[in-house]
C-alpha cells in the first residue's frame, strides 16, 4: 500500500518531467522534419510530416551555402578558445584558491568585474586595436575576445570547485617531492575532471554560437563561422527557408551531441561541492 501511494504521488512529477521535455524538444524535432520538406510543403503544412525524405536541402547546405568550410572555422575558432579558457582558468582558479598569497582575493573580485563588461561596448577599441597590430580578418581576431569573455565566469566556477578539495592532498605531494606545477597537473588536474568538462561545454556553447565578434572582425567570407553562414541563405528579395533549416541542423548537432555524451561528467561537475560532510 505505501508502494502504491508513493508512487500515485510521482505520477504529477512524471506529467511534469514530460511535459518540460516535449516542450525543449519540441523546436529541434520540428527543425528536423522540416529541414526536409520543399519550400512549397514547408508553408503548406509546417506541422505536419514531410511527404518524402528530400535531403536536397543539405546538399544544398553543404554545397551551395558552404556550410562545410563555415563548420571548419566554427571548429577551429571553438576548440582553441575552449582549449585556452579552459587551461588559464584552471591555472588562475588554482593560483587563487590553493595558493596562500595576500591579493588572492582582489584578484578574484578584478578578473569577476569582467562579467559585468558588455561585449558590444568593446567592439571599437578592439577593432582598433586589432587593426593597429594588422590581425583583423584572422582566427586570432575572434579567439582572442571569445578568450577574454569567458575566462571570468570560467576562473569564477572553478574557484569554488578548488576550494572544496582538501588542501592535505597537495600538502602530502609536495613533502614527496612534487613541485606546485607538477601537483597541479598530476593531481589536481585529474581529480577536477568534472569541474574542467563543465567549463568547457560552458565555453564551447558561447563560443559555438557567437555571431559578434565573426561579424564584425571577420571580411572574409571563407573565414566566416556558422552563426554567420546562416545569412548566406538570406537573399535581398527572398530566403531560401528550407536550406536555412537544413544548415540549422547542422549546426546544433555538434552541440546536442557534446552535451548528450557529456552529461553525465557536467550533472557531476554542477553538484559536487554542494554537499559536504
């Protein structure tokens, strides 16, 4: 009987749980199925299934809209921006929370002030900066702000995540020989795996979807990301709707499948600290 009443009393919770699901899953399912539908069948029947699998709109994608060569900047622009936010702010975050120094603190609260810079007020000084030092139009024109802007709320969630790991693990490795980089690396590193994977899926959906700084730093068209390629669909007198979907697609499933493999590491990464003993 008190099997049955307990679960009587989860089924609001599963309506619940249900309903949340269908309602975020509900964009990307019609994306998909509209991704391959003819234009004429998209404004026809938006909502209905499509009358035949017409992957004509991803070879329209990839060939005539580029998206392959904008995936490969979007790639390229995001791993390095991942990698590099994820390794300074590991390092700032250890400095400032294992280590015993008087400024720890201050440093902490420069580096958090970051976070209330809006990105759009430093497009001029950049871009002057940028075309004083002739990198405009390059990778690193992109990296380096995308860098910038996400180290702080990256160094601000490690800090935490280091403060709840017990200082006596370091203290037995250095009186064994260890220097503080090899501790930090060798055994700091590996026991903060879901801390660093929970930064790096942060970072890369920032930098993944980012269409400011492609925008304005990037002349090129071949140099172009994703979030930018979008408007290649976009004519002056018309849109080719359905190509646009198709190239969507393509650009949310890296994302959908980093987070579909990773979830379990970021749960793990998002909760541990939140309890101690």
């Amino acid at each position: 009987m008190v099997t049955g009443k307990r679960n009587l009393m989860k089924i609001p919770q599963h309506i619940l749980l249900i309903s949340f699901t269908v309602i975020f899953m509900y964009p990307i399912i019609w994306l998909f199925i509209n991704s391959f539908k003819t234009k004429q069948e998209l404004f026809q029947s938006p909502w209905t299934l499509p009358n035949s699998l017409n992957v004509e709109n991803y070879i329209k994608a990839i060939v005539v809209g580029n998206i392959g060569r904008y995936f490969l900047n979007s790639i390229v622009i995001t791993v390095s921006v991942v990698v590099i936010t994820t390794l300074l702010s590991a390092m700032a975050a250890y400095g400032i929370s294992r280590l015993r120094w008087k400024l720890s603190k201050f440093v902490l609260a420069v580096i958090s002030l970051g976070i209330m810079i809006p990105a759009h007020a430093t497009i001029v000084p950049l871009f002057s900066m940028f075309s004083k030092i002739n990198i405009n139009n390059t990778y690193l024109a992109v990296i380096i702000p995308l860098v910038v802007f996400t180290l702080p709320i990256a160094t601000l969630i490690l800090t935490g995540f280091f403060s709840s790991i017990p200082r006596e693990i370091e203290e037995a490795a250095i009186m064994d020989g260890c220097s503080i980089p090899t501790a930090f690396f060798k055994i700091i590193w590996p026991m903060t795996t879901p801390y660093l994977v929970t930064v790096a899926v942060i970072t890369f959906i920032f930098a993944w979807n980012d269409m400011l700084f492609p925008q304005i730093f990037l002349s090129d068209p071949n140099m172009m990301t994703l979030p930018v390629g979008l408007n290649a669909f976009k004519g002056r007198y018309s849109t080719d709707y359905v190509g646009m979907i198709a190239a969507v697609v393509i650009t949310i499933v890296p994302s959908i499948i980093i987070y579909s493999v990773l979830h379990r590491k970021i749960v793990e990464g998002m909760t541990a600290g939140a309890v101690k003993g």
